[in-house]
C-alpha cells in the first residue's frame, strides 16, 4: 500500500496538478498575513479556516489524478480497502506539508508579532493553538475533497458542487448563533477559540466533534465509492 501511495503522491507532482492548490494557498496566506502583525494564536486559527476549502481542493485534485482504470487495476493489485486508503493517506500527506507551509509563512513576512517581554507566554502558546486548530481541520478537508473526488461523484460539475457546498457551509454554519452548527466542522468555532477561551475541555470536545463529523462525511465517501464501483 505504500508504494501506492507513494505512486499517487508522484502523480500528484509531475503532472504539475499540486501548482494550483499551492498558489491558491499562498495568495490567501498573503492576503491574510500581509495586512499587519497579529498575535499568533489569533493568526493562525483565521489561517485554519481560509486553508480549509484549500486543502479539500487539493484532495480533491490529488484523488482525481489517477485514470479511473488504473484505480481499478490498483484495487485488484492490493484489493479495494487498501487503495481507498492508500488515496486517503496521500492526501493526508500533502494536507500536513500545506499545514506546515502555513505555520511557517507568517513568520516569513512577518506576520505575527513577537513577545512583549521575555516571560510572554503568547508565542509558544499561540503556535500550540496554531498547530491545534490546522491539524483539527485536515482531517474535515480531506473528507470533503474526496466526498467531492470523480471516484465518489463520478462528475466534475457534481464534484465543484459538493465542494463549494461543504467549503462554504463550514463558513456560514460556523458562525456565532447558527441554527445548525453541527452540520459544518468546528474550524470557526476553533477560530474563536483560538482568540479566546482555550480551556482543554474546549479544545477536547472541539476535536471530537471534527473527528466526528469527518467520519461522517468519510462514510458518505465510502459508499459513494462502493455505489459507483
């Protein structure tokens, strides 16, 4: 199964498919760090939400690489489980170098600001924050773009679809006084928390409920794969 992720990751590269996700992803990280300092934990929790619909794209690119008949021949070479698990490791490998890109970007235009005194605590408690509030939505991404991939929708136009949805959707039904707040992942409630209140029971039931809602939304992708075949 590795080397078939290996294959995929690849694929991803040659065909030059990553420039576009990665330049999608630079402009909206200079976009929001180019307008002045901002505290770290505050930074990086808006970073996490505008990085969301980036990496979902990205999976969904990634997933869709692969001609439809040599992603059967690899379910016959190492059976149907693994290589839809082989495509979602791939994916979760270039979500976390995007994540790291965009722990390190701010830092590299300058971004964020320092500490104010040699016992401020912000910095190291702000890239915690940071690290916590990218890696929470990776996994919400990566569900979305392959819930959105050809293997699971079987059309392009259905796939910018479900994408624009479920990128969207995390946005407004994330914001304070939604109806349905459960129906989107918690990237903007980690956003707020972020700049707020980060109690560990907080940050705990923050990453249950991402968790939660990303095997949800895998499961849909699971049986849309076994739909299509």
């Amino acid at each position: 199964m590795i080397p078939l992720v290996r294959m995929r990751l690849a694929g991803f590269l040659r065909t030059g498919r990553a420039v576009a996700p990665l330049l999608a992803g630079l402009v909206v990280l200079g976009t929001l760090h180019g307008g002045g300092r901002a505290q770290p934990a505050e930074a990086y929790g808006v970073s996490a939400v505008v990085l969301f619909p980036v990496v979902a794209w990205q999976t969904k690119i990634l997933l869709n690489v692969e001609p439809d008949v040599q992603r059967r021949l690899a379910q016959v070479a190492v059976g149907v489980a693994r290589e839809r698990l082989a495509g979602l490791l791939a994916a979760g490998v270039a979500a976390l170098v995007t994540v790291a890109v965009a722990l390190l970007f701010p830092w590299l235009v300058g971004g964020v600001s320092g500490p104010v005194d040699p016992g401020d605590r912000s910095i190291p408690v702000g890239l915690a924050l940071g690290v916590w509030a990218h890696l929470l939505a990776v996994p919400a991404a990566v569900a979305l773009g392959a819930l959105a991939s050809r293997a699971s929708v079987g059309g392009a136009g259905y796939g910018v679809a479900v994408l624009a949805l479920g990128g969207v959707g995390a946005v407004v039904l994330g914001l304070s006084g939604s109806v349905a707040p459960w129906l989107a992942p918690p990237i903007m409630a980690a956003a707020r928390t972020t700049g707020g209140d980060a109690a560990a029971l907080t940050l705990l039931g923050l990453s249950g409920w991402a968790l939660a809602w990303s095997a949800a939304v895998l499961g849909g992708y699971l049986w849309r794969r076994r739909a299509q075949g």
